[in-house]
C-alpha cells in the first residue's frame, strides 16, 4: 500500500514537472541558429546554437568566440531562421570586430535572446551583425534612400572619439528621451554610474550620444627582471608603486612623467636596449602624449572664442619648454621605435612639406599589436587587456592622467525600431546579466559593475568580510616571505610563513625572528594568525591594511604593521600579483583616467585628429632628425604639429552655421580675392564658393588697363590740342570761336578725366577726395564755359555790340556758382567720412564687409549735384533762345547738343559716385561712357575748328608768290 502510494506520488511529480518544463520551453525558448557569411557575402555554414538560461549565453560561448573570417552573421530562432526576409524583420548592429576575429560579436548575439523574451510584440524578429571595423563604423555611407545596396544598421558601436562625427551628419538619435526613461525604469541615472571623467565622452551640447559599452584606458606594466637585475648593478632605480613604498603615499607626486622619461634612460644605459615601450597600434602615441600634457599642466586642446573652433594648446614658450623632457626622451631613443619603417624610409626621401595638408600620415608598426607575444625590455604602456606575463608586473600609471576611451552603442535616426532597441540596450548593460562584464575584461564605464576579471573585488567589496578575503588573497602563495616595519625610523625585516589548512589562510613566524626579535618575543614559535575581518591578540587573527600590507597583533594592546618586501630590498622574490591587487591598480588608474579632449566634451574632429597622426609626426622629426635633409627648432617642430592639429580641428564648412573668414588681395589678373576661411574647411563640390570679385578695378586688370590707357589717351591728345590753340590763338577759325572758352572746355575735360583714373584702384581716403573734388571742379567748369559762349552768342545777335561792360556781367554769375561749389566742396570735405563699409552677402558663407569710396555728407553732395544740374538747365533754355540765329552763328546749335550730352554726362557722374554695388563691370561701362561723352563733345566742338585752321594754313601754302 504503501509503495503504491510513493508510485502514484512519482507519477504525479513527473507529470508536473513535464508540464512545467513544456511551459518553460514554450516561454524561454532555446533553440536557436546562426547563418555565417564571408566577405563576399558568401554562405560559409550555419551553426546550432542553445541558449542556456542559467548562465544567459550560448552553450558554445567560448568556442564560437574563435570562429575566423566572418564577416556578417544572422541570429534567429531556429523556427525562423529560413522564413523570407518578407515575413521577418532584422536588426542589423555595425561592430567594430573585423573578419580576423569574432570576439564581442557574440556577447551582442547572445544579448538577443533575452530582448526577444521580453518583447511584446509577436512579429518575427532576426538579428544581424556586420564586422565593419573601427573604419567604416564612423566613415562608410550608411542609409541612403536612393540607393538600396547601402547598408541601414539600426544600431552601431563606435568609439568614444567617433560618437560626435555621426551625430554631427545627424544620422544617430539624441538619447537624451532613453536617458530619461532608463531613469524612471531603474531609479538610477546613467551618469551616476558612470566613471569621474567618463561623460566628457557621451555628451555634446546636453544630448547623450550613446549609450556606454566598453571602457579603455592606457596602463602601466613594468618588467620586474629588468629591474631587479639593473639595480643589482647598481643603476639608480626603484620598482613603480604600489609595489615599493619609496613613492610615498602620494605617489601621483613623485612617480611622475619626468620620472619615466628618467628610468628610460637609465634602463636604456643599463640593458643597451630601449626602456619604454608602446602596446597597440591605433594613436598608442597621441593617447600617451595628450596624458603627458595633462600631467604636466600643458592643453592640449584649447578654445577659440572668437572663431569658435578648437585650436592646438602647445603654442606657447611656457608649454614648449615643459615638454622637452619628452623630446630628450623621444630623440635618445629611449623608447622603442613604433612607426612602419616602410613609412619612415619613404618619408626621409620626401622634400619638406610646403603645406599642412601635404604633412606625412604615419602608420604603427603591426608588431606593437601582437599582444600574445609581447616583450618588454623595461617599462610599458599597455592597453586595457587580460594577458599576463610572468616578469611583467602591473604599476600605477605616472602623473595624475592616462588616457580614457572605451566605445558605445549608438541607434540609427533611420531605424524603425528606436524604443525595441533601447530595451535590447537595457538588457546589453544590465548587472544581472553577463554582457556588460563579457564586454570589459577588466573594469566596465559603470563603477558598480565589473569586468570578468574583477568580479571577486567587486564582490569582495560588497561582501562583509571584505578586509579578510583581501588578506587572504595577498597570502595566496604559500611559503615563506620576507616583511619589513619601520621602527624608529629603522627598516626591521621579517620572515612569515604563510600556511593554508584548507578553509583559513593565515601566517606564522619563522622561530629564528621570534627568538632574536624583543618585539616578537610574546608569540610562541608555532602561533598561527589567521586572516580576519579585525586584528587581535588573543583570537590570533590579523587582517587586511593597504597593498600588500597586513596589521598584526604583537599584544592585546599593540600592533604592527608589516608590508611584503619586495626584490628592490631583497633582491628575489618573484610575487605573484592577484587578480584583486592588479585590479586596485586597475581601478586607481582608470579614476584619474581622462579623454584626450578634457575637459571639453566631445566633438567630432577629435575622429579626424586620430586619422592624421599629428604626435606621430612630431616623434618622427625627434627620433629621426639625424636622417632628415633638413633641420628644424623643436619650436618649429611643435608648430608643425599644432599646424595639422588646429586642421584636423577645422569643421567642414558646409556643416559650420557661423563661417568666419577673412579675403585675401586681390588677384589683379583674374579680379578675384581668394577666400580664406577661419574656422572650417571646404572641398571639392561643396557648393560653397572659394573666390569673389574683386571690390574694385585693379590697374592690372584687362578693366584698369583699358580706362587708364583710354583716359591716358584722351588725355595726351586734348594736350596737344592745347598746343595747337596756343601757338593758333589769333587764327580766324581760333580766334572766333573763342581762345578762352576752347582752353576752358579742354581742361576741364582732361580734370573730368583724370578724376576718372582715380576710380580705378584699391580704395583710399585720399583718392575718395580727390576724385570728387576733380569731377565737380570738371563738371562745373565744363558746363560754365560753354553755357558762358552761348550767352555771348545770343548777346552778339541780339544786342550786335558786346562792350567789356556787359561782356563781364554774363561771368559773375558762373563764377559766384563756382566759389560757392568750392565752398561746398570744402564743406563737404571737412564733414564727411571718406570710405564706408558696406556689405554683401554670399550664399552658405555669410556677410562680407568691403571698403567703398563714402558720399559723405550726403545733402552737400546732392546740393553740389543739383547746381550743376540748375546751370545744366541754364545751359540748355540759352541755346533754345538762340534757336533762331543764323549760321553763321552756328555756334549755339552746336552747344546744344553739347548741353544734351552734358545731361548724360552729369547723370553718369552723379550715378557713379552714389552707386552701392560690389559689380566692378557696371563701374567700368561707366567710366567708359564718361570719357567717351567728353570726347565726342570735344570732336563735335573743337574737331571742325582745328580742321578750318588746317585748311587755312593749307590754302596759304598753295598761294601764288607775285613778283
């Protein structure tokens, strides 16, 4: 009976449980299959995958981490795996990963699964990712509607220096709403759990780009043989904290750039072998460089108010000489050569470049990425990784920076599925899940999350026993080591066996210091003190302090100190640094850690900084100067480095709202200004424009050359017509005509031109003046004299005597305009400014402010104008009163349409001095006009008179002699 009720109850337990475990499958589904593609987006093979909802990864995690020349993968639920891309929809993400290796790409697929649990919506859903590198993630064309062959990922990681390039050509989202909504969800903000200076990197204007994936920073690594055997030698060097207490308890003090930069070269001196080296092959340099700026107190990067642009910070004398520790460091070779040497040969063979633009692009050797086969002579600069080496110890970096990078995730503005991706997002950085810590080997942005590698000090921390698994992680090794306190200023050394009885670590004193060492006298020889939360004497526990430190009890009211010698003191011991010791160091390093741009945030030419190697260039001018045809000041090395720095800094024009930009001179043969743009730069087919008119007609110019050689001409021929008056005045065809009016309509035909010539030309004060001056003085004088001879025309035929009396009297009248003209002119000269600014606009660029010749007093002016155009009048109404006199008088007529011409003459003259226009054409139409009415008025005027006293002088030389 009762064996049948176990039976029955068996049954019913089975039963339950295959109906919970066909639930749970129906739920948590774990079947699921991955296509792989190779460069050619070519079918390689696909892969049976199992979700395992325990440890949240695949099954074959650690495998498929090594599968090789992948380019593109497809993750979906086995079911749907080869449905019709009709009725699937897939997220594509862009990774930095190449084909080489796989890596991250599977802690983003295996992320999927979980985001496809908590999705509300059923539609079918696959996920795609591409390896596209640290290239194409920020560079390569993404979403373009006209052309379906290019790729719309809906999620993309890039780096920390590219986060600003894509968002800046506005193709990823302002995260600021999922911010928001992580905070509302969680009660915790992003930026809270973000490292100190980590948000310099995800922040643009108050707009989060990104959300944070990974985390890189530049560590220190030493090797510890090198250094135990160069101070054997008796070189001058001590082991980099933690590990020796000479750098005191501020060590970002005394272990200091200057100090490196010293320790290379004793190592240097020591081994004959270089005694920094680099690790990684992507700006190692720049990243070690803009560290040893903040270090030293020197920007980097600095602002410019008013162009509103980034600029190099190194220009100064001050900064300069801060750095030359670095160029004795650089040019000694004290560190190993990092630049392709294939790169270096066909540099040395280059002439030195006659612009920024033409500086030489270095490349890393792909020897200092081999980190697998890494060998260190001395000391190096590491990325962030996981390899350790036997020899090779972990220090706190030097100075008070290093380098902070890392990369994130961005979403697409052209994905369909912004808010599903998010919470794909939430799930990717979530604690309780294994991506984040998969994502970062060491340490993750967030400080309450750790990398793999840190997970027991992070635990350890959260854990109650905290100081007593720190003291039993540093006496992980068994055996006996060698301790030291200081006691009245006196180093005291001492033997401890650590020991390990299978559940508790603890020490015991070698029986020789216990009988020869008064302070150690109440321990019995065979005491073991083992590892605890608190120190005490009659529990015989001791307990973590500091690095490699513990505090043991010598009695119930006393304890000591004692810290774990190391071969700088006894030359040999080989320590083993645990995870949790190098993790500190870890941990210490990132705090100071800083972008290369701090402390601004991030903008989107830091991207195109890194592509143009500036520190690479200035390295290669220190390292290689004794190959280089030419030498150059490391004043001027350092400038040509902030020269392609401050380019690299230049936004691209089409992309900048506030050009600023200044026009060079006038190129007099093309009449065109060059523009030079101050904070941006142009390219090819940007639609923004490179040149301009020039303002003005330069006297080199096909414009310049004709007026000036026309006015010139004009002007040359009416002196010989003067001459010719002159030596004629009493012939009859001078004589009647009038000497005095001819002499008067000549010269101020030739003032009028040579006023003209003063258009011509850059702008000055000076000629602004002149030239008003000589044309009213022209005009008036031009329209006086003429208007003068038809007066005494049409007095002669009226009146038929013309006495000296009334003769003056038809003077006064042009002569008192005359006086007042000029007293005008001096008016206006004395109250007028002389040049005015005016201002064009051009399209995409902005306002252009041009010098132009002023108006001036404006009233005065027009006043002038108007008198002349009053005599204009005059003029004109005398010859229509001598409309009637015969031909003989022809004369009058004649006038007229002199008194015709005048008014296009006046007209011309007004318009070019009150015209507002940046169009030099229109200026030299004029011009030409003006000169031309002068001598079609002279021809019409003067031209049959000078004909009459030629045929005269002809008909005399033909008239018969009589005897």
């Amino acid at each position: 009976m009762f064996r049948n009720r176990c039976y029955i109850i068996y049954i019913v337990l089975y039963i339950i449980l295959r109906i919970q475990r066909c639930f749970c499958q129906n739920n948590e589904i774990t079947d699921y299959s991955m296509d792989t593609f190779d460069e050619n987006d070519n079918f390689i093979s696909r892969y049976r995958l199992e979700f395992n909802y325990t440890t949240y990864l695949f099954n074959d995690f650690e495998e498929i981490k090594f599968i090789q020349n992948v380019k593109k993968v497809i993750l979906c639920r086995t079911k749907d795996i080869d449905k019709s891309e009709n009725d699937k929809n897939t997220i594509i993400l862009w990774n930095t990963s190449d084909v080489s290796y796989f890596g991250n790409t599977i802690v983003y697929l295996s992320a999927f699964p979980k985001y496809l649990d908590n999705r509300k919506n059923n539609n079918i859903i696959c996920m795609r990712v591409d390896a596209v590198g640290w290239y194409d993630n920020v560079n390569a064309e993404i979403c373009n509607d006209n052309d379906e062959s290019i790729t719309c990922p809906d999620l993309i990681i890039l780096g920390t220096t590219q986060f600003a390039s894509r968002y800046n050509k506005d193709e990823t989202l302002n995260l600021n709403k999922y911010y928001l909504k992580y905070y509302k969800e969680t009660g915790k903000t992003i930026q809270s759990r973000l490292f100190k200076y980590t948000f310099y990197d995800y922040l643009i204007n108050n707009n989060w780009l990104a959300f944070p994936i990974s985390i890189d920073f530049r560590m220190f690594r030493y090797n510890e043989t090198t250094f135990r055997n160069c101070i054997e030698k008796g070189y001058d060097l001590h082991y980099p904290p933690p590990i020796s207490d000479y750098w005191g308890s501020n060590y970002q003090k005394t272990w200091t750039w200057e100090k490196v930069f010293e320790y290379a070269k004793i190592i240097t001196n020591c081994t004959g072998k270089p005694g920094l080296r680099f690790v990684g092959s992507r700006n190692a340099d720049l990243k070690m460089f803009t560290s040893v700026c903040h270090s030293l107190g020197i920007p980097f990067i600095v602002d410019d108010n008013y162009l509103e642009i980034k600029k190099c910070g190194l220009r100064n004398d001050e900064h300069i000489k801060k750095l030359y520790g670095f160029k004795n460091f650089i040019e000694n070779h004290y560190i190993e050569n990092w630049l392709d040497m294939t790169d270096i040969q066909k540099w040395l063979n280059l002439p030195y470049p006659s612009s920024v633009d033409k500086q030489y692009i270095f490349k890393h050797d792909k020897y200092y990425d081999d980190r697998v086969n890494m060998k260190a002579n001395g000391m190096i600069i590491d990325i962030l990784n996981n390899l350790d080496f036997p020899d090779i110890k972990y220090s706190y970096y030097p100075g008070t920076s290093t380098f902070l990078g890392g990369s994130g995730i961005v979403i697409t503005k052209k994905s369909n599925y912004p808010d599903e991706l998010y919470e794909y997002i939430k799930i990717l950085i979530n604690e309780n899940y294994p991506y984040f810590s998969e994502l970062n080997e060491s340490i993750t942005p967030f400080e309450d999350i750790p990398g793999k590698r840190c997970l027991s000090l992070y635990n350890n921390r959260r854990n109650k026993q905290n100081k007593k698994s720190l003291c039993s992680s540093l006496l992980e090794n068994e055996g006996t080591f060698p301790y030291y306190y200081i006691k009245n200023n006196i180093t005291n050394f001492i033997n401890l066996i650590h020991k390990f009885d299978g559940t508790e670590k603890g020490v015991s004193i070698d029986i020789k210091d216990t009988l020869n060492n008064e302070l150690f006298s109440n321990i019995s020889p065979n005491s073991i003190f083992n590892c605890d939360n608190v120190v005490s004497f009659e529990n015989k526990t001791i307990t973590y302090y500091g690095n490699y430190k513990i505090e043991f009890p010598i009695s119930n009211s006393e304890t000591i100190v004692l810290k774990s010698a190391n071969d700088e003191i006894i030359g040999n011991i080989n320590q083993k640094q645990t995870n949790n010791n190098i993790c500190s160091i870890l941990e210490d390093t990132l705090r100071k850690a800083k972008p290369m741009q701090f402390p601004y945030s991030t903008f989107s030419e830091i991207n195109t900084l890194e592509g143009r190697a500036p520190i690479s260039l200035l390295s290669a001018n220190l390292y290689f100067k004794d190959n280089l045809t030419y030498s150059n000041s490391f004043e001027k090395i350092v400038n040509d480095c902030c020269d392609v720095v401050d380019d690299s800094f230049l936004p691209l024009c089409n992309s900048t709202n506030k050009i600023k930009f200044t026009v060079e001179k006038c190129n007099e043969e093309t009449e065109t200004m060059k523009i030079r743009f101050l904070n941006c730069k142009t390219f090819e087919d940007d639609n923004i424009i490179k040149n301009i008119k020039c303002t003005y007609i330069p006297f080199t110019n096909i414009k310049g050359i004709l007026i000036t050689s026309y006015s010139i001409f004009s002007v040359f021929s009416e002196i010989i017509l003067i001459v010719i008056i002159i030596r004629n005045h009493k012939e009859k065809s001078i004589f009647i005509s009038g000497y005095k009016f001819l002499m008067n309509l000549i010269v101020s035909s030739i003032i009028i031109k040579i006023s003209i010539i003063f258009w011509v030309g850059e702008v000055k004060e000076i000629f602004c003046t002149l030239k008003i001056w000589l044309l009213i003085f022209g005009i008036t004088t031009f329209i006086s004299s003429y208007s003068i001879k038809s007066e005494i025309i049409n007095s002669v035929y009226n009146n038929k005597k013309l006495t000296s009396e009334n003769k003056y009297k038809f003077y006064i009248l042009y002569i008192f305009i005359f006086i007042l003209q000029m007293i005008l002119l001096i008016i206006w000269t004395y109250t007028s400014k002389k040049i005015n600014i005016n201002t064009v606009n051009f399209k995409n660029i902005g306002n252009y402010n041009y010098e132009t010749c002023s108006m001036g007093n404006k009233y005065i002016l027009n006043t002038i104008f108007f008198i002349d155009y009053i005599l204009l009048i005059i003029s004109i109404l005398n010859t229509y009163r001598g409309r009637n006199i015969p031909d003989e008088y022809n004369d009058s007529k004649k006038i007229f349409l002199i008194s015709l011409g005048s008014c296009f003459l006046l007209f011309f003259s007004y318009t070019i001095v009150v015209a507002n226009t940046v169009s030099t054409i229109f200026y030299f139409i004029v011009q030409l006009l003006i000169i031309t009415i002068l001598n079609l008025v002279n021809i019409l005027f003067i031209g049959p008179k000078i004909l009459a006293l030629f045929d005269s002088m002809f008909i005399v030389e033909r008239r018969p002699i009589i005897i």
